[in-house]
C-alpha cells in the first residue's frame, strides 16, 4: 500500500498571480514550501511567510519531492524543464503541472515525463487565483490514479474540490476548453449582454443580478436535460421547442438594434438556433443544437 504522507516538501515554479495563490494555499496547509520565480522579488513575501527561496528552478527541485509547475505557458515551462539537469533531478519525484497548454502539449508533457521517470499529473485551475485553497475551489487532474491517490493531501490544500479525470492526458485540456472556454465564458457574456440591455432600459443591475441567480437551478435543468438526449440523439420533449425560442429570441434582436445596442451576441444565437430548425428540429428541444456544433466525419 502506498504511503501518504499529510504534510509534504513542495516547491512552487512560476510566482505569477496564480502560481502565487497556490504557493499561498500551500503554506496554508502547513507544507514545507520552496518558492522559485525567474524574477526574484515575487519571492521575498514567500521568505517572510516561511518559505525557502530556491536561487534556481535545480535547487527548487532538489528541495522537494514533489514539484508544482504553473507559468505563462508550455514553451516556458519546457524550456526551464527540460534541460538535462533538470530532468535528472525531477526523476523519482512527482511534478504537477498547472501551466495551461493544448491538448497536444499536455499529452507530449504526460510523454517526457513518462519518458524520465517522472510521476506526473497533469491539472488545471478551474477558476482565478482567488478560488485556489478554498472550499469552492476546483482543480481537474488527469495521470496515474496512484499518483492521484498519493497526492491527496497536496491537492486538498490546493481546493475544495480535487476532481480527477482520468488517466488520459488530454482529458483535461478537452475539459478546461469546454469549462472555462466554452461553458462559463460565453454565459458571462450572455449575462453580459442582458446586463447592458437592463442599463439601456433603466433597469437595476442589482435587480437583475438577484434574478439570474435566482434562475442558475433552471439552467442546471437544462443542462441535465440536455446530456442524455445528446446520447441517445433523441431531441423529443414537451418543455419549449426551438421554433418557440426562435421567436423569443427574434424579439430580443429587434429589441436590441431599436435601443441603439450591438445586437450581434443575439443574433449569432438566432442564426444558431435557425440553423437547427432548418436541419429538422424545429419541434425539438434547445439540446437538439448541439447538432449544428457537432464534430462531422471527414472524407479522405
């Protein structure tokens, strides 16, 4: 049975605004911290806290069995990773790589580190810094389920919620796109968009906030809704069709070009939502969009 030690040697690589929340929560959790940042001033409030200060990303690697990556990107965190020395030091111990990267990246990552006999887990922050080390926080990961399962007591100090994905690499770079990308982006901008509706109209922003969130249960309907009818390609229901939404939405594009507002946000959903109509599913449900987004087979 592997050995799980509560409290760990963790260095933290890369000191920018998330790599510094989750040095932050580390030290919160009681682990013996090393801190290394190319620009060594972001290191001194860490010194203060308790931490050790490493001169170099070697020294912030021999200092800890486990090691946290979070930089601006791939390319610089392969190029402070991936020198002969350093890989040297990082064999036998666990890395834990927050830099975002593409799906591609990732999966080299799982590769290399494979490759030099480093535990690895790949992971992205589900959220801004102010999340990390808090009980609403989030962070996938994706690796070895061991490693997973070893990690635990790094991870719970990092969020609330350490999710594991699997064991593909890639899983989590496909979720993070989907998450952070996709899902809350563009219902921010859609909560954007009415909110600059309401300010047109004189309508209190605080009113409407209270409202939408009031409303977050009918989305998560929607949502649950939504999933098993993608897997069963089976669009059927008797909530409210998309010939019923369209004129919905057709009203809110009017609306929006006579008050003088970019009336584009709604449009591009209008187009979206004809699109699927004229596809056949006009006395479907909304679900039945996601057949305009759909991954098409290729002919070679």
């Amino acid at each position: 049975m592997t050995e799980i030690v509560t409290e760990q040697e963790v260095s933290v690589i890369g000191l920018g605004s998330m790599g510094a929340a989750l040095a932050k929560a580390l030290l919160a959790g009681n682990h013996r911290v090393t801190v290394w940042n190319r620009s060594a001033s972001k290191c001194a409030p860490f010194g203060k806290a308790g931490a050790r200060i490493a001169n170099s990303v070697a020294e912030a690697v021999d200092a800890s069995q486990v090691v946290v990556v979070c930089v601006l990107d791939y390319a610089a965190s392969d190029a402070l990773l991936h020198t002969p020395d350093v890989a040297a030091r990082l064999k036998g111990k666990t890395l834990i790589q927050l830099t975002t990267g593409t799906l591609q990246e990732v999966q080299d990552g799982g590769a290399w580190a494979k490759e030099h006999g480093v535990a690895y887990l790949d992971g992205t922050v589900e959220g801004y810094p102010q999340h990390v080390g808090t009980p609403d926080g989030m962070i996938l990961y994706a690796g070895a389920r061991s490693t997973f399962d070893t990690m635990k007591p790094v991870l719970a100090s990092l969020s609330g919620h350490a999710f594991f994905t699997g064991e593909e690499f890639g899983t989590v770079a496909v979720l993070d796109g989907a998450i952070i990308g996709s899902f809350s982006l563009i219902s921010t901008l859609g909560f954007l968009y009415g909110a600059a509706l309401c300010d047109a109209e004189g309508v209190s922003l605080n009113t409407y906030l209270s409202i939408a969130l009031a409303r977050l249960p009918f989305i998560a309907d929607n949502l649950r809704m939504a999933v098993p009818m993608i897997e069963k390609g089976d669009y059927s229901g008797m909530e409210a069709a998309l010939d019923t939404w369209v004129v919905g939405i057709g009203k809110l594009v009017e609306h929006s070009r006579a008050i003088g507002m970019d009336s584009s946000f709604s449009q591009d959903v209008l187009v979206r939502l004809q699109q699927a109509i004229d596809m056949g599913h006009g006395q479907h449900e909304l679900a039945a969009v996601f057949e305009c987004f759909r991954r098409r087979s290729v002919s070679n």
